[in-house]
C-alpha cells in the first residue's frame, strides 16, 4: 500500500519561470533555497548572482546533487503536463517521487534520496515510456511514447472517468418495482437515493470503481450466461462478500447486476470515456512522493502524520496506518529513513477472535483464502499535541463491562446505560514505547480533539449516543472509566432552550417533553468546533448534518440540532444529499463531502 505526502517549498520552485534546459538543476536548485528562506523570514539570497558566497554555492551545488531533470518529448514535441515518474527498490522500503512538466516539457525530481531509479513519462494521449536508470544528479532527457490508439490510450485514465459510463436506471425507473418488476428495490424512491448507494453509500466507499479489475469480468466468472449472472457471482466473493451482496440487495440485486452487467459488455465492445485534461497550472506544482508499508494481504483505510489542531505537530515525523479489518498491527512509515514498522495490537482477551467471517464465496485473487484477520479493527487514528497516536480499535468483544449498565454509579450510566458496542478506544505512545487499552461504554468509529483544556476526545460511530474521553484526566490518572462521558441525541422539541425529560424515538411525542431520536449509525463524521460544540455528518438519504451542543454537563444537557439536505414536494433533492466526510473550519464553517 502507498501514502502520499507533498513536499512544501517545491511550489515555489516551481512557481518561477524557468530558463533554458541546459542551466535548470542549478537554478531552480537556487530558487528553491530562495523559498525555504522565505519561509524562515530571512532575506532571500540571488544564489545565481557572482556574489554568491562560497557557502551558498555549496548549498546549491549539495541540492543540485539530489535532483534529476531534464526535458520530455515525444514525436508531437515538448510534452506539457505529463508524470515524470522516479520509482527505486534500493532503500529500506519501496519509494517513488512524481512530477508533472511545464509548458517546455521541462521537469524536476527534487529531493531524492541517494539511489538507483527507475524514470518513465506516464500522461494522458501517452503509454508509458520506457523505463530509464539513472541516479540523483544527473541531467536526463525522456522520449514520450505516444499512445498508438484511443483504447490504449483509455488505460491511463482515471477509474472515475470509466465509471462514467455506467448507464443509470432513468428516473421514470423509481420507485423501484422489486425482483417481480424492474429489477429495483421499493426502497429506492428516487434516481438521487440510488446514486447514493452507487457512491459514497456503497459501491465506491470500498472500491475505486471504474479501475481495471471492476471494468472487467474476471475469468473465475466467464462461465456464467449473462455479465448480469457474472456480476451476481463476483459480489459474493471474500470475506466482504456479504456486505457487497447486502449493499446490492438494497438497491435491488437484479436490476443492479443488470447495470453493471451492461456497463461491462460496452467496455469489453470498446466503448471508451471521456479524454481527461492534462494537469494546467497550479496543478503542476504537485509533487507525490509515495512508499510501500504495508502488505499485499492488508489494506490501508487511514492515517495521520499531525494534530489537525497544530499541524507543526510531528513535523517530518514518522507516519501511522489503520489497516481496519485486515491486519493486527499499526503501520509505521519514516519518511527520512524511507523504512516502514509495525505495531502490534493486543486484546484485553486474547482470546477474542477476528471481526471478519470466511469468504462468503472464492475470490478471483485469493480463491478460498480468509486474508483478513484483524481483531482489533482499527478504523481512524489521531495525534495528540505530544505527538501520542489515539485510534478508535476493538479491545474486546462486544459485551460492556457493568461500570457501562443498569445499576452502576458511574454518571452517564446512570443517566442512559449501554450494553454492547463494537469498537472501543486505545492509546499509543511513541515515547514510551506502550499500547493502551481503552474500554469504552460507547462504539467508535472516527475520532478528534476539540480545543479545550481537556482535550477531550470526541467520537463517532455510537449509534444510539455519542461518547467521549477526557484525555487530560485520563493521562493523568489512568482510570479510563472515570474519564468517560456519552449522551443520547435528543432535540430540544418542546423548545424552551434547555435539555429536559425526553419520549423514546418509538414513543408517542409529547409537546411538554423533548425527543430522543436516533440517527442509525449515530454521527460517522465528528468534528468538534471553536465554539464547544461537536458537529457531525448522518448517513443515509437524504442524510444530514447535526450539532451538538454538550452544555455544561453534557450527560444531561446535550441538545442536537438537526439539518437535512432540502427536498422539494416529490422528495427529490434540491441540491446536494447524503453528506458523508466533514469537517468544520475556525468560523464555524460545516465542509461536507456529498454523494451529488
């Protein structure tokens, strides 16, 4: 698996204009200390001009010593906004570093690390080139192979533009009829509820749909009469077959694998997408630098390099991974040492077992193969200002201690007891070296600091309550019981301002009381805002965003606000619907990632 991270002062690099080819490493080495001396308030040195001190000319002479440049060109010419790619196995782990070319075809690999690499011209109208050795230093023109038809051209463009080709059932189509009908769930009332299940409610939660292994039907299915059959087949397949299948079901099996069946066959008859545009401007000062760190058998689902409240927080410091159901340990990248390192997790049981079943049906890639394994289901991580990783993970099964139920005195338990969840929290702190357990009366599933005196730590995934962990009190004393708070969603409907007794949501309203009500898989986004409260994004369609206001007791005086994406009278959406990942920014501004 690979992360990215930019490198900050090569936008100014790049930013400049840039002479002729011949003189391009050492000038835009110079400009490059022009930058960084920017950034530190100091005056920036003319590193070009004869002046220049014999310090600076051996700054720019040691920089120049770690870059590869050149110009790339095809038979059409200078090739403009195109990858230059540089790709070595030589250090501790695999690494690549990728550029894009100016308008003169011109490039610059900044910044690597002593070693043999590999170097191809990747972009749109393009097949890859052929792959050229060279080491940091050296000045290196690339010949562009130009694409010999549209198709082979195609295979370089992004999945979302194949995707685009899937032909979605017509609005006359919803509500669906069922398995007797059309093929689509009742449930599906509208084109825009079922679009959500196609993006950020299903298919593409997981999957990057569109790529070359869910274009095409792989052999294990060429056996069926129809891609609509093959299709049915495929979505059975590992140990995420049950969800894929439960996730088509919903919409309607029938006339899903129907669509996708179609959009398969067009692409195998040749049909193509759209011709992506090159990147133009500021999209050419992107630098990617990307390593392997995990394993073929695992898969990446989050990291964290940073506070998100002081991102000079762990400034060029290691980075660590969430594999979520597939693998028991934390994955560790350095990226200065380009060398990765694991993490084990551990259960408060040992004996608790791993939260994925056995294949549902073989896999075209692992067949019979039961290649998750994860007990701990670490889904988000989060630093600390000390640079301590907090992850939302299982630490036992799903059965709450009784500190969490009926008849205990902890407060919250008094106030709403809970007595099952499926994720919990745990602490690992670099320093010393040490993985804490966190039991929780509270599922989780994402996690963040709000900016308070106790750091208090908010999460998401709670289903009926939302919880949190005073992690000032906690590190203090170590008694996670005692640093733990949840609350029920209730909305304040009898309106006088302040949290009073509430009706159940299966209960008959009363306009003296207020509601408890509650959002399916309670808050999936959550993020804690400058003012105290705690926003977070609903699921579903048309979805919603909510805020929390904790009060001063948040165990009895939390009181949601509640907001949906407008529909109009035939409940079809005004705009956008179902938000999904969110944040919110220092004015108070919600930013809300749509399925629209």
């Amino acid at each position: 698996m690979k992360t990215s991270l930019r490198i900050p002062f090569v936008r100014q690099r790049l930013n400049i204009t840039l002479p002729a080819p011949a003189h391009f490493v050492s000038l835009c080495s110079a400009a490059a200390l022009c930058g960084l001396a920017a950034c530190s308030g100091e005056q920036p040195t003319n590193a070009s001009a004869s002046t220049a001190s014999s310090a600076e000319n051996a700054t720019i002479s040691s920089m120049s010593s770690k870059v590869i440049s050149g110009q790339v060109r095809s038979a059409m010419g200078p090739e403009a906004g195109v990858w230059v790619i540089a790709e070595t196995r030589d250090l501790p782990t695999r690494f690549a570093r990728i550029v894009v070319t100016d308008d003169a075809g011109r490039y610059l690999l900044p910044e690597l690390p002593e070693a043999n690499y590999d170097i191809w011209v990747r972009g749109y109208g393009l097949v890859d080139s052929a792959k050229v050795q060279a080491r940091p230093g050296q000045a290196l023109d690339l010949e562009a192979s130009i694409a010999p038809d549209a198709a082979a051209a195609a295979q370089y463009y992004p999945a979302g533009y194949w995707y685009s080709l899937l032909e979605l059932p017509t609005e006359d189509q919803f509500p669906g009829t069922g398995a007797d009908g059309n093929g689509i769930s009742p449930t599906m009332r509208n084109q825009a509820q079922f679009i959500h299940q196609l993006t950020n409610g299903g298919c593409v939660v997981c999957h990057q749909m569109g790529n070359a292994a869910t274009r095409t039907i792989p052999e294990l299915f060429n056996g069926f009469d129809t891609s609509a059959a093959a299709w049915a087949r495929r979505v059975q397949s590992g140990q995420a077959g049950g969800f894929m299948v439960r996730t088509l079901s919903g919409m309607g099996l029938e006339g899903t694998t129907r669509m996708y069946g179609d959009w398969s066959d067009r692409i195998a008859a040749g049909a193509l997408p759209p011709v992506p545009e090159r990147p133009q401007g500021l999209e050419r000062n992107v630098v990617i630098s990307q390593w392997d760190w995990a394993e073929d058998r695992g898969y990446m689902h989050d990291l964290v390099s940073t506070d998100r409240r002081d991102p000079t927080v762990n400034a060029y410091g290691k980075l660590y991974g969430a594999m979520e159901e597939s693998k028991d340990y934390l994955p560790v990248l350095d990226p200065l040492s380009h060398s990765v390192d694991r993490i084990p997790l551990t259960m408060m049981d040992d004996s608790t077992g791993p939260v994925s079943s056995q294949p549902l049906a073989p896999s075209p890639y692992w067949g019979e193969e039961a290649i998750w394994d994860s007990r701990a289901n670490v889904h988000n991580p989060m630093l600390d200002s000390e640079g301590r990783v907090w992850i939302t993970a299982r630490v036992r099964d799903r059965a709450n201690p009784d500190f969490c139920q009926q008849g205990s005195t902890h407060p919250a338990a008094q106030a709403f007891p809970t007595e099952a969840n499926g994720r919990q929290l745990a602490m690992y702190d670099p320093a010393s070296d040490e993985y804490h357990h966190i039991d929780t009366c509270f599922g989780t599933h994402h996690l963040m600091f709000a900016e308070d005196s106790d750091n208090t730590l908010w999460t998401s995934g709670g289903g009926a309550v939302i919880g949190w962990l005073n992690t000032r009190q906690y590190l203090a004393t170590g008694d996670y019981e005692a640093a733990q708070g949840w609350t029920p969603f209730v909305l304040d409907t009898n309106g006088n301002g302040r949290r009073d007794d509430f009706v159940g949501p299966n209960e008959t309203p009363d306009p003296d009381k207020d509601t408890q009500i509650l959002p399916g898989f309670g808050f999936y986004a959550v993020a804690p805002a400058a003012d105290g409260s705690v926003w977070g994004s609903i699921l579903g369609f048309p979805g919603a965003v909510a805020r929390l206001v904790p009060g001063d007791d948040p165990t009895t005086t939390a009181l949601l606000e509640y907001y949906e994406p407008p529909l109009d009278a035939e409940g079809e959406p005004l705009e956008g619907f179902s938000p999904r990942g969110m944040d919110v920014d220092r004015d108070g501004v919600v930013w809300a990632a749509m399925a629209s």
